[in-house]
C-alpha cells in the first residue's frame, strides 16, 4: 500500500509538474503579491501602510506572509511561483489519503483517488491557484483530522485560518457544523469547548480586526437566491465535476462534449449513499450538499471553478464511505477501476491536446518578454499603464520592483468612465514619456479606459509582442 501510495503521488507531482509550464502567470494568480508589493494599495493595512492584513474584502494575506521569505531566494516566474503550489497539491492528496484509509477499506480509497485526486479539477486550481484555493484544501484537510482527532484548539485555529485566507470558507464550515449537528450531535457539542472558540480567535484574528475596523467592507455582498443565477450556476458546477469547466477557461477552445462518465459515477454514489443507510456517508453527503446549496445562494459568487473545488475533501469523503459500505466483489473493483481510469483519461486528453494550442491571452506567456521590455532601465520614465484588465499585478510580479503597472483609470470596470476619470486616462495616454498595454488579439474586457485614450494612442507608436505561435496577444506603446 505504501509504494502504491507512493508511486500515485509521484506520478501527481510529475502531472502538476507539466501543467505548470503550460500557462503564463495570470492576473488573479499574481493577486497575492499585492499584500508584499503595494500593502497600502490593498483592502486594509496597517503599521502606516506597511503590513497589509487583507488583500480584498474577503481574501486575506496568509498566502502572502508564507511565500515572502521564498521569495528572497528565487526569482520571479511563473513556475516559481507555482513551484510551492505543486508541493502543496502533493500533501493534500497525501494526507487526504491518508484519511481515506481511517474510512474505508483500500479498494475503496483506490477508487476514490482515481474519482478525485486524478481529476483535473483538483490539479489544475491548485497549481494554478488564481482561486486561491490552495491553502484552503489544505487547511480544511488537516481539519478533518484534527476533528477525527478531538484536538480542539487545532480545530479552532485551522478553521480561523480558513476564514482569514477566504472568507468564503464559512460555506464548507457551516455546512460541516450543521451535518454534525444532524448526524453526530453529541460528538458536535464536544467542540462548544473553550479552546476552540480561543483557536478561532486566532487563527481569524486579521479577518476579525478588519471587520471591527471597517464594519461595511462586505456590504455588498448578497446572500439571497438570485433566480437567474441558480441554473447557470448549477450548469457550471456539472462541468466542474465531469472535468470540462477549465478547458474553455484556460485554453481559446470549444467545449468538449459532455464527459458523463465522473458524473454518472458521484451521481450514483449519491444515490448508493442515501441507500446504505450509514451515518458517515450521509454526514459527509449533507455536509456536500450544504455547501454547494450555500454556494447557489449566495448572489454574485459560488458559481465558478475555484467555489466548486472548495467541497472536494467533503465530496471525496463521501464517495469513499459510501464505497467502503458497499459490496466490493473483484470484479466489480475492476470494472470500476476500469471505468474511472478511462473517464479521467478521456478528461484529460483534451487539456494536452489544447496545451500544444497555447493558452488564451490572459494565461499568456508573452507577459515574461513584455515584463523584460518594461524592466530595461529607463524603459518607461513616466510610469507604465495599463488599458485594460488582466495586465497589472502578474507583469507588476514579474517585474520584482523595476516597475509598476497601474491601471490608466481608477473607474476601469465601467463601459463609460466619469468625466474626470476620462481625462485622466487621456492625459495618461498622451504623456510621451509613458508605456501603455492593452490586449492586440482583440476586443477589450473592459472598453472604458482604451476609449478615453483612444485619440493619444493614434499619435503613438506601438510594439506588439507574439506568443509561440505567433498570434498577436499584448500591445505596447512606448515612450516617444
């Protein structure tokens, strides 16, 4: 069983190996640097602006403050920064497994490993982690077993933690809560303990004080149910599950027909669940379908990629104690394995096949040849601006200091930009001295800026630059 487990997670690493390579370094991955490159530029500092404890209103500074002596040490790329990810995809699937064997027997973690830990939703966010939801797998992991484990000032810290890294943790949380509420009620009450509350109060402590400090950070965020969102939602998270949803997003490809085979299969373990009639199947299943109920009801969020991989400990849990509380005849293991290594395998192809494509533009590799341009001395004395989205924290990451790039307006996300904040953009724009980027293989996310710079930048010439095959993907206009 060891040099089986071993062997897997071997193979996991070389796969998280190659995919790291596939894609440049996106703007959401980069996010985290923010908290070390610009702390007063984020949703809350402190120390006059030098220590910044939250990134976004709900997105914290943990990630930030554990890469920041890494980063002493290597230099900046995109697999660099991936390199600690692929590490901690490693150790997820390791203690998962681990856990799994204190749940079932070892044809049930086999299969519950080929289900989830081969599957491309749970490599690719977590290599990638623009989510992030990296240490959010991994803190909610190891709270499984300091749970399993009565460690209750563990349990209080890790679950502060996850609410310090992503607020959207209080999904999987509540949902965890209340199934043990419902299946476990006196094991649940054990943890009303002192320690915890005080474990929380540490770990969320950064989240907690920017919540006393500014009251209405979060005001905008709904939590109703938005008809018109439950069904794409639910539509997203089908594609999640069957292994598709991140093809699209992360290479410039038509979606693949549906791969109903990893969806057939959690769908009647589901119903194997309900049928067996154990307490910890159902437990876990609940716990599953709390969170998502949660994620489909909160407005504005919960419908993506990197909100679905955040029940795959829950997920996975269930589908292996639902197998191990099922009849394992060897044949039915090895048509089993049969049938789920295929469907893995056939989610997988089309990522390879696509990766020889090249990924769309803000997955881009052209960013490390603009991000040499911009770091030549004296490149841009005037400062570099971007006209669109998807071209500041990443090129502002790989610069390392040399430069920064700004957005040309405060308001960018607007169709049509204030008065003010258009002459700000066309002032940007017609200063000689600055650089400019904007996206060359087509229309703009966000039209606003380039409009209001777009009589300047016909006084100006430009570079494109071009991936490997080359298609025109970035545009810089340089100083005169």
């Amino acid at each position: 069983m060891r040099f089986i487990g071993a062997a897997s997670l071997f193979g996991l690493f070389v796969l998280g190996w190659i995919v790291a390579g596939w894609c440049g370094l996106h703007q959401d991955e980069a996010l985290f640097l923010k908290a070390i490159d610009d702390p007063a530029g984020c949703a809350f500092s402190i120390g006059k602006g030098n220590i910044a404890l939250m990134i976004m209103p709900y997105v914290g500074t943990l990630k930030a403050a554990l890469y920041l002596p890494y980063l002493k040490i290597v230099p900046v790329t995109p697999f660099a920064l991936r390199l600690p990810m692929l590490f901690s995809l490693v150790a997820i699937a390791g203690l998962s497994l681990r856990f799994w064997l204190g749940l079932g027997s070892f044809s049930a973690v086999l299969l519950t490993a080929i289900l989830f830990i081969a599957h491309p939703l749970f490599v690719l966010p977590i290599v990638m982690d623009w989510g992030p939801v990296a240490l959010q797998l991994l803190l909610s992991t190891l709270l499984l077993f300091a749970v399993r484990g009565t460690a209750h000032l563990w349990v209080g810290i890790l679950a502060g933690l996850m609410v310090w890294d992503k607020a959207v943790a209080i999904w999987v949380l509540a949902a965890v809560v209340v199934s043990a509420a419902i299946f476990y009620p006196a094991r649940a009450r054990r943890f009303f303990h002192w320690r915890v509350a005080v474990g929380f109060l540490l770990g969320a402590a950064p989240y907690l004080y920017f919540r006393w400090q500014v009251p209405h950070a979060m005001s905008d965020l709904r939590t109703e149910l938005v008809s018109d969102e439950l069904w794409p939602k639910l539509f997203a998270a089908r594609h999640s599950l069957d292994g598709s949803a991140m093809l699209g997003y992360l290479f410039p490809v038509d979606p693949p027909p549906t791969l109903h085979g990893i969806v057939a299969s959690v769908a009647l373990l589901a119903v194997a669940g309900i049928a067996v009639r154990r307490r910890l199947p159902a437990f876990f299943w609940t716990a599953t379908a709390m969170a998502l109920g949660a994620m489909m009801l909160t407005g504005g969020a919960g419908g993506s990629i990197h909100h679905h991989v955040l029940v795959w400990p829950l997920l996975a849990a269930a589908a292996c104690t639902t197998l191990a509380a099922l009849p394992q005849p060897r044949w039915a293991v090895a048509i089993a394995f049969a049938f789920l290594a295929f469907s893995q395998l056939s989610a997988w192809v089309p990522y390879f096949q696509a990766a020889a494509v090249g990924p769309r533009r803000e997955w881009t590799d052209v960013t490390s040849q603009v991000a040499a341009e911009l770091a030549r001395p004296g490149a841009c004395p005037g400062g570099v601006f971007a006209l669109d989205w998807g071209l500041t924290d990443n090129l502002t990451a790989l610069g390392r200091g040399r430069y920064r790039v700004l957005m040309g307006a405060d308001d960018w996300w607007r169709p049509e930009l204030p008065p003010e904040q258009r002459t700000r953009a066309a002032a940007r724009a017609a200063d000689s001295q600055t650089c400019l980027l904007e996206w060359a293989d087509g229309p703009p996310y966000f039209p606003g800026v380039r409009a209001a710079a777009d009589a300047a930048l016909r006084e100006r010439t430009s570079r494109v630059f071009l991936d490997r095959r080359q298609r025109p993907i970035i545009r810089l206009f340089g100083p005169a």
